[in-house]
C-alpha cells in the first residue's frame, strides 16, 4: 500500500517534533517533582510560583506573569488557591497602583520545610537527564534577565 503525502508528514513530524518531546519531558520532570512534594501539600508550579514571590516580595502579579511566561488565568487562579491557603497576601503595591504579592510566615515556612523534597527531586531530575543534558536545559532555559 502506498504511503500517501500527508501520512509521510504526519510520520515526520510524529517522529522529529521537538516540540512533542519537550512537552513530553515537562510532564516526566513535573511529575518527578510533584511526587516529592507531595508530603508537603504542593505541587512544583506552587513551589515555584511562591519561591518567585519570595525571590522578589512586592512585585504585582501581572509582572510576576511576565516573567515566568503564565497565562494571566493560570496565574490568577494559582494565586487564589496559594492566597486561600494563607502561603501569599497581596497588599497595596509602593507605587499605590495595583497590588504587590507577599510570602507569608506559613509560605517562609513551607518553602524552608520543602526544600529537601526539592532537592532530592533535583537530584532525580538531573540523574534522569543526565549531567550533560540537565546543565544544558539550565543553560538554554535561563530566567528571562538571568
């Protein structure tokens, strides 16, 4: 039977995507450190969202947004559950427009608490990929400004 053109795409792109493969190695690396956390009651996108807010107490969510590249409904409703979960408050921002994000004594806390899950997740992360490959991710996917 004769392979037909677009069964040929479809076969190369299936086959080659880079895309497909890093959406695909999100998922593995996520999971890795969703699995470590888990005691702990978070999940490595709140970890990381609130280690952001640590990182830089009073920036507003919608540059907070910008940097870590989230949709603005994504953000927002992460937000809420951490603000409900009492690890961040917003408060007025210095400038008076908008509002500024703050880690809370329970946020200090599990971030301080969940670092060893973190790090052994890391370590895990970085066994699977490979020394080469891990420090290469790191390379390419610096923070925005890094």
């Amino acid at each position: 039977m004769k392979e037909t053109p677009s069964r040929q795409v479809a076969r190369r792109i299936s086959s080659e995507c880079l895309a497909v493969r890093v959406r695909r190695l999100g998922r593995v690396v996520t999971r890795i450190y969703d699995a470590a956390l888990a005691p702990h009651g978070v999940t490595i996108a709140q970890l990381n969202l609130l280690a952001a807010i640590g990182a830089i107490d009073g920036q507003s969510s919608a540059r907070l947004g910008r940097v870590l590249e989230v949709e603005k409904s994504t953000l927002s409703r992460d937000l809420k559950r951490m603000e409900q979960l009492g690890w961040i408050r917003s408060g007025p921002s210095e400038s008076g427009r908008g509002r500024s994000l703050l880690v809370t004594a329970a946020g200090a806390r599990l971030l301080t608490e969940a670092r060893p899950a973190w790090e052994k997740a890391q370590r895990s992360a970085q066994s699977r990929l490979g020394q080469g490959a891990f420090a290469q991710l790191r390379q390419v996917l610096r923070p925005p400004g890094a």
